[in-house]
C-alpha cells in the first residue's frame, strides 16, 4: 500500500513539473524593480478605480487612472524584456479608445471601451500561459475611503 502511494505522489510531482516546463520563460522577479506581479496587481487596482471613476462620471480621475495604468504596463514592459511586448502593445489600442471616451465624456462608450481593455488584459494573460488570471468588471469601489464622485 505504501509503495502505491509514494508512486502515486511522484507519478503527480512528475506531471506538474512537466506542466510548468510548457509555460513559456516570463520572469516574475527583477533586480532593478518591482516583481512582475507586484505591476499587474497595481494595474488591477487601477482598473477597479477607473470604472468607477468612469461610472461616477468623475472624468479627471478616469483619465488619471488610465495613465497610471499605461506606466504600469510601461514598467512591465521595460523591467520584463522577456515578456511577449506584442500582448502588452495590443492594450495600447484598446486604452486609446477608452481614453478618447473619457475625454468625450461618453459613458455609453465609456463601458464598450472598457470592456474592450478588460477583455485585452485576458487575452495577453491568455498568450503568456496565465490564462487562470481572469479579469472582469469590478462589482465593489476598491477603497472605501475614496470618494469616485466628481467635486466641483
């Protein structure tokens, strides 16, 4: 019984190891900055912020948002070399589209645009094996100390 048991778990090591083998090289951790995870969770905070700053109508501080998620993906791209740039460079499209509704102050467009930009995050996760990182409109403000509303 012992024995089927051992062979079982190195039977199971054996096939997650060779798992992990097929995701492609992305390094998570770089001497000169932040972890790569560290960036995409700040971008994720932003991404939260800006839909309700977007849906507050709170313009200023969706456009803010915005940047802040472009310097993120910035960061990403320079502190990874080895992340595909090609995935990070196909959310440029999509955050320029939502960045012109921001400024029109388009809230229909506003939401077309920004599911555009989440379904982009999914499908870079997607090409980078991270599949299992899945965005999606946030349901809750992130912070409750943070007024989305526009003041005058």
């Amino acid at each position: 019984m012992y024995r089927w048991i051992v062979t079982g778990l190195v039977a199971l090591a054996g096939s997650a190891s060779i798992a992990l083998a097929e995701q492609p090289e992305i390094p998570l951790m770089n001497d000169n900055g932040p972890r790569l995870a560290d960036l995409m969770e700040r971008a994720q905070t932003r991404h939260a912020k800006l839909w309700f700053a977007g849906k507050a109508g709170n313009w200023h501080l969706a456009a803010y948002e915005i940047k802040q998620i472009q310097s993120r993906l910035e960061d990403a791209a320079t502190l990874y070399p080895g992340l595909p740039v090609t995935d990070l460079t196909t959310m440029a499209g999509p955050l320029r589209a939502l960045a012109e509704a921001v400024k029109a102050k388009d809230g229909k467009r506003f939401e077309v645009t920004f599911d555009d930009v989440t379904r982009a995050c999914n499908a870079c996760h997607d090409a980078s094996s991270r599949g299992f990182i899945t965005i999606k409109r946030p349901t809750a403000p992130p912070f409750s100390n943070q007024v989305f509303e526009y003041k005058k």
